[in-house]
C-alpha cells in the first residue's frame, strides 16, 4: 500500500504494484538513495523494515519535502563565500579556490585592483553611486568565463582577479584595459 503523496511525486504507481520491482525505489529502498530530486522538489527518504519476527512484511518510507531546507542552506553558503554588494567571492573562500587550483600543479595569474581616490565618490555622489561603481566593476569581472577569470572583493575599494591560465604579458595588456 502506499498513500496519494507518493502518487504525486512519483505519477500514478498501481497500489497492487512490487515497489521493489519499480525502477525508482530500487535504490531507495535498498538505502543508496536518500535524497531525490523531482519536479523541482527535493525529498529525503528514510525507510524502515516492517518485521514480524524474522519475515520481513514491507517497508515503511517517511517522506519529506526538504526543497525550502535545501534552499535556505543554499542561500546561506552564498552568504557565506560571496560578497553581498558585488556577488563576488570574498577573501576566505577566494583564496581557497585558488590554493585548491595551485596545489593540483595548475598555474595562474593575479591582478590586484585598488580604486584610487574612491572616497571622494563616495563623498561627492554618495554610498549610492560609490555601490553603482563596485558594481560595475564586479560585473567586468562576471563578463569572463568562470573557467577563465575568477574575481574576488577584498574589501572596500579593492578586488583581485586570479586567471586560472598563465597569460602572456600582451594579452595581460588587453585585460587589464578591458578592466
């Protein structure tokens, strides 16, 4: 027997049907699977065996909709590893990418921007307008490619920028203008 949730996640299942012969519930049942995404839903199974002595009678399957969990745990690690003015990554998180691409033998290349005189922006035009450039110096950054450039604010008027490739100095000059 199973109940109508089980129907709307996974379509209309003959309630005479051998779960344990239905293609999706192999791997639940057997315990390989305990989260499944479906419909753009995220579920967590957790199943039991229905004993009656040493015979086993059937499985009970606890179902839940983890998909907010999974969200709000998504939003928090974003929180976390990306600057929330520019959605650039921060020092901490940056700097682990990088020494995770170093230490696999890969190169790469650095380029340290500093904002001269950004206060006066901000004093002139205001927080507002000093945000509107930091952004639209994050978005220079995000028109690359994510397997070619990687940006990162360090802080307040200052960002770098790690090409995962070591780069020629004449093409270094074409980036750094293009910046």
């Amino acid at each position: 027997y199973h109940n109508k949730q089980l129907d709307d996640i996974f379509g209309d299942i003959p309630h005479d049907m051998d779960l344990r012969k239905h293609e999706e519930f192999t791997d639940i049942l057997s315990g390989k699977v305990a989260v499944l995404k479906k419909n753009n839903r995220i579920y967590e199974f957790n199943v039991e065996n229905l004993m009656d002595g040493a015979y086993q009678q059937g499985y009970m399957i606890w179902i839940h909709d983890s998909t907010e969990h999974y969200e709000t745990m998504r939003q928090i690690r974003e929180m976390a590893t990306r600057d929330p003015l520019t959605k650039l990554y921060i020092r901490v998180r940056y700097q682990e990418k990088i020494t995770t691409h170093l230490q696999a033998g890969r190169k790469g290349t650095f380029l340290m921007i500093d904002m001269d005189n950004f206060k006066q922006v901000n004093d002139k035009y205001g927080h507002q307008v000093g945000d509107e450039v930091l952004i639209a110096v994050a978005d220079v950054f995000n028109t690359y490619e994510k397997s070619v450039l990687m940006g990162s604010r360090l802080g307040g008027d200052e960002f770098s920028a790690f090409l995962y490739d070591e780069i020629q100095d004449s093409k270094l000059d074409e980036l750094i203008t293009g910046i």
